[in-house]
C-alpha cells in the first residue's frame, strides 16, 4: 500500500483526517490569466505589537501573478525573505515566538533595491492582519502607502465558512494543511496557498471572496463626544475605543472616539443607530470616512483630517 492509498483509506473510515505538511509550489493555475494581475502576500515579524514606535525584524513576501476576473493564482514570480537589526536586545517573548535571535540580527538590513521594486509593480498587497503589516511597513518602506491592500484575517467571512478561529495555522489546518509558523516567509507562503483554496461552506474561492471585498466601499464612523452610558451599546455593535484620537468640541481639544467601520451597504442603517441610540434622536456628533483598498489598514482609515 502506497501514501496515497493509506491515507485514502483512512480518511475513507470516518475516523481520521489526514493534512498534508505545505510544500509550496511554483505555479498553481495552468495556462495565462485573461486579466493579469500582480498581487504580493506579504508577513513582518516586529520587536512588539506597537506600530507606532516597534521595529520590523524580518519581512518576507511572495510575489504571484493572478487573474482580476476569476481570483485564480498562477504563476509564482519572486519570493523574498530577510532580517533586520533592531539595534535593541528582542524580548524573550519574541525570541519564543518567531524563533528569531539577537545573533541572527546583527548587522543586517532589508535590501530595499530589491524589495521596492516588486512593491512598485504591484496591484494589490495582502495580508493576514493587514493592520499591523501595513502599518508598519508605511513607516519603514513608504512605497508600501500607495499600494491598494487586502486582508485574509478580515476580508474573508471565516465565520460563515464555520471556522472559528481567525489564527492563520487553524485555518491552514481547516483548509487540510500545516506549516511551520512565525517566521516571515512561510506565513505568507501559508497565507498565499489558502487564496488558493475553495471555502468551505460556500464554496467559492477564497482569493475571489477576498477581492470582491477589497473592492467594495466602506465607511469608517467616528461617534465623537457620545454619551459615557451609551459606551456599552457602542462595544455591543462592535465599536472599539481609540484612545489616541482628538477632535475639536466647541473649541476644545479632546482625546478618544469610539469607532467602527461598516460595508457600504450598511451605512444608512449604521448612521440611523447612531443617530437614535447613540445621540438620542438629537443632531448626530459622529463624523466618518469613506474607505477604499487604497487607504484601508492604513493609518491613514484612523484620521479625519
């Protein structure tokens, strides 16, 4: 008996699921894409979770070629990985996590020639927590600003796909493979092989399901000066509080908002809530911004001005 005829009959059983270690290919769609496009999957690994002030250690991407109409993946062009000096000890916890130490850091440096580049070229960035990457990569290479954005952690509705955990090994595990996590490189070779994926409950592909949210439109509320007994309310609709935020109050200088962002398609319902629930009927406070790809994960989504 062969691995493939022993895996087929013990998954044949009911009683076992077999996954498979990732091994990624150089290609995965056959033939030329109709409407070629260039999209980067890109993962930073940072001295915290700051991106403000936190530092990146090692960044490592994969560049692809992919269909704009269909979301299929073709051909992988390029791939990258490489460290970066901090020029402060790591953490221990960092150490734990990304199996990254001082030694391996020291002296070294982002070859930016060769990364900003394929940045330039491409149509579309991409990746798992694009908040975070995005932000720091805006502060280290600013090429990355200009770029339209994607996000497999919240451009994707995992939950409708009965995936419970947004964490990129369990979905890799849930989608029938593992990979060594943590370290730049395979995370977005992880992130780029579930694109490649059908869902599990609807069925379509995920890249597609990714790319038809890129493209839509949203808003970003800002429910400025709401009233501190409706702050429960807020957190219930999903309202985080951005304690760094300031706007002005009749004239006067504040700090902190709570905020969400909702698709376009909700926004007249979202600004009746606000209006009623929030602000008891009265002249509505909040203010918003309209977000495209082009801004979304950015700092840039979190300022009015």
């Amino acid at each position: 008996m062969n691995e493939h005829e022993a895996i087929e009959q013990l998954e044949k059983s009911g009683q076992y699921r077999v996954i498979e270690r990732l091994n990624a290919p150089n290609a995965y769609a056959q033939g030329n894409p109709t409407t070629p496009r260039i999209g980067i999957v890109i993962d930073v690994e940072a001295t915290g979770l700051d991106t403000a002030n936190d530092k990146i250690i090692e960044l490592g991407f994969i560049v692809f070629e992919y269909d704009a109409h269909s979301g299929l993946i073709y051909r992988v062009l390029h791939s990258y990985g490489g460290f970066e000096d901090p020029c402060e000890p790591l953490q221990d916890i960092i150490i734990k996590i990304t199996g990254i130490n001082d030694e391996m850091l020291k002296g070294q440096e982002l070859a930016d020639d060769e990364i900003n580049p394929w940045l330039e070229k491409a149509d579309l960035i991409i990746a798992h927590n694009s908040a975070f990457d995005r932000q720091m990569l805006e502060r280290r290479l600013p090429i990355t600003s200009k770029a339209n954005w994607a996000c497999t952690f919240n451009d994707i509705d995992w939950q409708d796909e009965d995936i419970a955990s947004l964490k990129l090994d369990y979905i890799a595990y849930k989608m029938g493979y593992f990979f060594d996590g943590h370290r730049a490189v395979n995370d977005a070779q992880a992130t780029l092989h579930l694109l490649t994926k059908p869902l599990p409950c609807s069925g379509k592909l995920a890249m597609s399901a990714l790319l038809s949210h890129a493209r839509e439109k949203s808003r970003r509320f800002f429910a400025v000066a709401a009233p501190f007994d409706r702050k429960d309310d807020l957190k219930a609709r999903g309202y985080r509080w951005m304690a760094d935020f300031v706007y002005s109050d009749h004239g006067k200088q504040k700090k902190g908002v709570w905020s969400r962002s909702v698709a376009e398609a909700d926004i007249e319902v979202e600004q009746q809530w606000l209006t009623e629930t929030v602000y008891n009927g009265k002249i509505a406070g909040f203010t918003f911004k309209d977000i495209t790809a082009k801004d979304r994960y950015s700092v840039r989504e979190f300022k009015t001005e």
